[in-house]
C-alpha cells in the first residue's frame, strides 16, 4: 500500500526543480557558445611567444624575444611605455589588456615547421595562451598560423616575407605585419633602374623552399618589368654551405648582375663566397658587376662583415629611422638591452601592441571580434609610417625602405644606410594579384 | 673550358677540406676503432679558436668621444686595441689582419689538449661497446659542444677574414683567376695531408702506431704501451680537424653548426674512401668534392634536377653495392 503526499505547494517545488534543471543545460550551452578556446577567465592573460631559440635564427629569436618582453612590460605600466605613447590608437592605458595583467609563456621553434607546431599547441592547450606570435622562417609561420586558425585562436606573425604567408596559406585567424617578397621587389626595382640602368642580366640564386621560391618570382618579375633581362635562375640547397661551385658559373654566364635570393646563415656564405670570386670588381657586358640581397636584415649584414658594403636590399624596418615611434622604441629598446633593434625585434613588438590595441577596441578577446577589429585597421606611430591591415588578406600595407650596407660605419650596430624610403602605395598590390592567389581566408574560428 | 677549370678546383677547395675530416676520422678509428661523430664539432672549435683569437686580439681600450653620439644620444665609445697601443698602428693591424694563420700556432696546443681530455675522459671508457654505442656518445657530445659554442658565441656566423694580402682573386692559369685563400687553402691541406703520411711513414713513433692498427694485441705483447700512442693520435687527429677548421674560417665564416654540416659529408668519404684507409680517406676526399661541384653546374642540374642534392650519396651507394669495401679499405674491415 502505499501513501500519496502529493500537495500543491510540493508540485511547485518540484516543478520549479525540475524547470531549473532542464534549463541549467540550456544556460551553460549558451554560455559556450559564446565562448572561445582559452577565455581568460581570472585577472591575468597569457601570450604565447613562439620564437627561434635554438638553431640557425637563435640570435633573431633572442632580439623577438627581448622585444616581446619590452611590449609586455609596457602593456603592464612598466618601463617608459615606448610605442604606446607613439600610436594612433590611445585605448592602451597600461594596464594590461581589458584589466587583466598580461603574462606569456615561450615556446621554441627550433626554426622547423614540426617543432614550432609543437611548441604552439603546447603553449595552446597547457599553458592557456589565446594569442601565438613569432617566427623568423615563412615555413613556420605557415605552419602555424594553420595550427592557430584550428585551434581556434589568434596568429600574429613574426618575420615572415613569404608572399604565401598572406597569399595562398592564409588564414583569417592568421595576421602579418612584416612586408613580403612582392613588396621587397616593388620597392628595389626603381632603385636599381636608377642605380644600375634598364639594361642588365641578372642570375638568380634561389634558396630553395617557399620563400626563396616567391622572392625570385617577385623580383624576377619586377626587374624583368623594368628592362632586365633573367638568364639564369639556380636553386641552392637549403643546407648548403659552401656556394663556390654555383657562384664560378656566374662567371661566364654573361650576367652582370648576381641576385641572392637567400636569407641568413645561405646569405652570408653566398654573399661571402661571390666577393670571393671577385664579382664585385668584375667588368661585365661594359659595366660594373652588381649583387643584390633583396631582403636584409641588420644581424645578417653583421655576419657578413665588409662584404655587406654596398650592397643593396630592403628591409622593413630600421633602427635609424627618425620617426616618434622608431624613436622611442629605440630608447626604450637601446635602454633596457643597451644596444638598437633589429627588424624582427620591431615587427614582434608591434604585432603585440596591435592585438592588445584589437582586442581593448573590440572589448573582447573573442578571436572572431578580434579579427574584426583588425580587418581594415589603419594606424600610425609604429615606425613604418601610415599603415593599413587589409581585411582582404590580413597583410600589413606600409612603406618599405630599400638600404644598402654602409660604406663607412661608424658602430657596430651602423651597418644599413637606408637609401629611399618607398611609399605604401607603390607596393601595393591588388588582394587577387596572380602572385597570392590559390588560397581562401577563410571565416575566423573562435575554437572552443 | 674555364668553367670546367674552375669545377675543378671549386672540387679540390671542397675536397681539401672533406679530406682532412676524413683523414682524422679514419686514424681515429684505424688506431682506435671507434667511431668518431664528435669530429665535425673538433673542425668547428678549430675554426672557433680562430675567432676567439682575433677577439682577443682586437681587445680594446674604450674612450669617451663627446663629439660623436651613440644610437641613444650619448657620447660613443671609441675603441682601440690594446695591440695598436702597444705596437703602433702598423704592426698592431697587421698582426690582427694576420689573425687567421697565427689561430694555427694557437689551435694546435688547444686542438691537442682537447683530443686528449676528449680520448682520456669520455672515449676510452666506450672501446669495447658496441659501435652503436660509440656513435651514440660521440655524437652527443657534438651536440653538447655546439650548445657551448653557440652560448659563448651565439647562432650568427662570425667572419673571420684572410689577411688582405691573400683577400683577392690570383690567376692560376692564363684568363682563369680564383679566390687567393682557397688556393692557400688547397696547399695547406695538401701540405697537412703530407705530413701526417710523412708522420706516420717515416718516424719510429709512426711505425709502432701503423703497427697497432695492424694488429694491436702483437704490437701490446711486445711491451710497447700502444694506448698512450693512440692517445697521441686522437690528439693529432683532433689538431688535422682543427686546423682544417681555423683555415675554413675565411671561406665561410665560422657558426656553430659548421661541424654538423660536414660530419655527414665526410662519413661518406670515409665509407666511399675505405674504413680505415687513410689514402683512401683523401682520394675519396677530393673525388667526391670534385663530383659535387660538377653536379651544381647549370647544364648538370638542367639535365638532371636536382642532383647537386644528391650525388655523393648516389655515389657512395654506387660503391658500397660494387665494392662494399670502399675504395681502398682493406678486406673485412666494415664489408
């Protein structure tokens, strides 16, 4: 037998249990919708620091580093606050990021596209980073900027001068400061017209891998516009050391002009083995012999001591600019280290502020409003001139210096000389230009 | 027909330095019988002595110049070797232009107190393991002394540069000119090469040791203390791989992962030259580095892409089918 209890006042109760129960679900459901892999949930938020500290760009990876920890520091309130008493946007207070204390984990990328993945996901998932930025090699940042926009979380590229990075491995998670292969070769064709005539022939050596691969067909294109004419176009294994054998060919090749289209430890010994040969002092077709080194970098340049003098490249950034925002990342850089910044140091340190700037503007650290923000994003007071983050391909559009290594320099640290600064516009390109097509940017993804 | 000539010596200049890595590989496991793979990292400190002595001597005495500012604004640091104090500034920049040939004269006591502390405290505990084992620690410790130098040194290549005299091209033969340091380079290696043969062909204390690597254990029951001979030529070896090191340094600039970069390249040699077989460490030297340098030419890459990449191991696979002996190895020995 059993006995009913059952009274109104105990239905309600339990209607209202039972109410709350089916809906407490539906509450958490609709609270993850709304979040995003790695929401910052206390009154701190961690960046990920993904940079070379071992292998070939360990000492690059050093200056991004340094660099990265100046912007934390500034972030914070500490130090003189750099940049951020330079740039446009005035939404930086120092006080971190929305009024959490930024913190950061680093990770190594060994300068391998499998390693820094690693290193990525691990500072992703154990270390709760939401935003991953770094690199000195395009084949990392491709690498993982894949990984970020998987995971569901922010890429901001460290050096990477790939045309793919922005054109067809792009990703809308995916964001790049540094310049391109494109914009090195638009910036350096009028400069070489003028330095060396409409009429050369020019020899390519080509590191082979993506960047060496985008950089010969940008400047290739570029000089071929103007007059020159390409007669020969070499690729160079990566690991190579010694470059003698592909630079003696050189010789007789009938080129006046040798276009390295290498980057670091490859620049150095190539560069070092054509002065060698005495390329610089040969007479060729009735004019003097020229090298070119599209892209340089001012801890590349120290490596190749005398034989950077006078040679031209570009760069996207130089210590020696005398702008307010150069100039007081300077200071605070030179200050606190006690000597300048190197380029990669620079685009590091702007690429943080620039999220921190996204994220306070968009009041979010939602990826997607991240992204948002970004897109179409134009700033000043951050070295490089008026600058534009094209929402088209998250690339940065700013002015590029064409340098050239310095005759007679007066430190150490005084290697480049920068010979023309050239306009944005002038390296600008259309976002469906040949060069970056095959890729889709795809929709952000706020992971979780 | 010239850049055939110049394919020519870019393979000798190649194989000048594949050769002398290999020279000290083979005596070390001719005499020793272990495998070395801690060799390339003894023709990267080599090449490091060279830089460290041109630090040492371009150390400098700092004044304040308040007429020139630095980077931040502040007066800059003028810096004078203490070298040009002392001598005057022609035979102080002389002596630093000259650095690299005297690194030779520094290496060689470092080269061999290195060899020594190397056999003496690590390799001698690892003779009789397998050789698996030996590959293991050697090359662990390669890996342990590149750490080092690239903590003290960093990960940017550090140039080194010939003395100015020996900077430019010379004519070698009518219409055909070539760097000036990789022909020192070729007769430096030629004449090191030389006198290790010299060494170990027409002094008593070769003999005995050529005698050891014919048979050890007779050579023992003789009373002559072979093992302290051997010692002695881990030393030696180590000094070949250091001085092949310090004179590299003009042609590349010295990094603290140029001993990997050769490692690889002279086992090869060694494979394709004969275990243990000292000529056929250098014949195979300069075979090889004249082969390479031909597959890097235009027309060569043109009719076969790609096989600038990939020839020395064609042909080392060429010859270990064919004669798996190597070239001049002695039957048995590692067949």
């Amino acid at each position: 037998m059993s006995k009913n209890n059952l009274t109104r006042r105990g239905v309600l109760k339990s209607g209202a249990g039972i109410g709350a129960g089916v809906a407490l679900p539906t509450i958490f459901t609709a609270s993850s919708a709304g979040a995003f892999t790695n929401e910052p949930t206390g009154n701190t938020v961690t960046l990920g620091f993904n940079v070379p500290q071992s292998g070939p760009y360990a000492d690059e990876g050093a200056d991004e580093l340094r660099a990265y920890e100046l912007a934390v520091e500034h972030l914070n309130g500490g130090g003189d606050g750099g940049m951020l008493n330079t740039f446009s946007s005035k939404v930086l207070d120092g006080t971190g990021i929305l009024g959490k204390k930024v913190e950061y984990v680093t990770g190594d990328t060994q300068t391998k596209s499998d390693a820094a993945r690693a290193s990525a996901q691990s500072m992703i998932q154990k270390d709760g980073a939401i935003m991953i930025t770094g690199g000195s090699s395009s084949g990392v940042a491709v690498a993982v900027q894949g990984l970020c926009q998987e995971a569901g979380v922010i890429f901001m590229a460290g050096l990477t001068h790939s045309n793919d990075t922005t054109g067809k491995d792009k990703k809308a998670n995916g964001f790049r400061h540094f310049f391109n292969a494109y914009m090195s070769a638009a910036a350096l064709a009028p400069v070489l017209k003028n330095l060396y005539g409409d009429d050369r022939k020019a020899y390519h050596l080509t590191a082979d891998y993506t960047w060496g691969w985008t950089q010969q067909e940008s400047i290739a294109a570029a000089t071929e516009a103007m007059g020159w004419e390409t007669v020969n176009n070499v690729l160079t294994p990566l690991a190579q050391t010694d470059f003698s054998s592909y630079i003696a060919p050189v010789l007789d090749s009938g080129a006046d002009v040798l276009v390295l289209n290498h980057y670091g430890g490859n620049m150095v010994n190539s560069l070092t083995n054509a002065v060698q040969f005495g390329l610089r002092n040969k007479q060729v077709n009735g004019k003097n012999f020229e090298i070119v080194v599209p892209l340089f970098s001012r801890l590349m340049a120290r490596g190749a001591g005398e034989n950077i003098k006078g040679i031209v490249g570009s760069t996207n950034w130089h210590w020696s600019l005398q702008d307010e925002g150069s100039k007081a990342f300077v200071k605070s850089f030179g200050t606190k280290y006690g000597f300048p910044p190197s380029q990669a140091a620079h685009t590091c340190y702007v690429q943080t502020l620039l999220y921190a700037d996204a994220v306070t503007r968009a009041k979010s650290f939602n990826p997607c409003d991240v992204v948002a923000a970004l897109e179409g994003f134009e700033f000043d007071g951050m070295g490089n001139g008026p600058t534009l983050y094209r929402a088209e391909d998250h690339q940065c559009f700013k002015d590029v210096l064409v340098v050239k290594g310095k005759e007679n320099p007066t430190s150490e640290f005084d290697l480049l000389e920068v010979v023309e600064v050239t306009p944005a516009a002038q390296v600008t390109y259309p976002a469906d230009h040949p060069m970056f097509a095959g890729g889709n940017l795809g929709t952000c993804n706020p992971g979780a | 027909m010239d850049a055939i000539l110049l394919q020519i010596f870019n393979g000798l200049d190649k194989g000048s330095a594949y050769a002398l890595i290999a020279l000290g590989l083979t005596l070390i496991f001719g005499t020793l019988g272990v495998v070395n793979f801690a060799h390339g990292a003894l023709f990267m400190i080599g090449a490091f002595c060279s830089v460290t002595l041109q630090r040492l001597l371009t150390l400098s005495h700092e004044t304040l110049d308040p007429t020139k500012l630095d980077f931040l604004g502040n007066p800059s640091k003028i810096k004078t070797p203490y070298i040009v104090e002392w001598f005057g500034a022609d035979a102080g920049n002389t002596i630093i232009d000259w650095s690299v040939p005297l690194a030779i004269l520094f290496a060689i006591p470092i080269m061999l107190a290195i060899g020594y502390v190397m056999e003496r405290g690590l390799i001698k505990h690892f003779y009789k393991r397998p050789h698996a084992d030996q590959i293991l620690v050697t090359f662990g410790l390669a890996i342990v002394l590149q750490e080092l130098v690239k903590h003290y040194y960093g990960a940017n290549p550090i140039q080194t540069p010939a003395p100015d005299a020996l900077s430019g091209v010379m004519q070698i033969l009518p219409g055909v000119v070539y760097p000036a340091w990789r022909v020192v380079y070729f007769c430096f290696s030629l004449a090191i090469i030389g006198g290790v043969f010299a060494f170990l062909q027409f002094t008593t204390f070769g003999m005995v040791v050529r005698a050891g690597m014919a048979d050890r254990e007779t050579v023992g029951l003789l009373g002559i203390d072979i093992d302290r001979r051997f010692t002695l030529m881990f030393g030696i070896a180590a000094s070949v791989a250091g001085l092949a090191g310090v004179m590299y340094g003009p042609i590349n600039a010295p990094n603290y992962h140029m001993g990997m970069d050769f490692l690889v390249l002279s086992f090869v040699v060694v494979v394709v030259g004969g275990m243990g077989s000292l000529p056929g460490a250098v014949l195979a030297g300069f075979l090889l580095g004249i082969l390479e340098s031909f597959a890097s030419m235009r027309e060569i890459i043109t009719l076969i892409p790609g096989i600038n990449q990939i020839i020395i191991y064609l042909v080392a696979i060429v010859i270990l089918l064919v004669r798996p002996r190597g070239l001049m190895g002695r039957k048995g020995v590692m067949e």
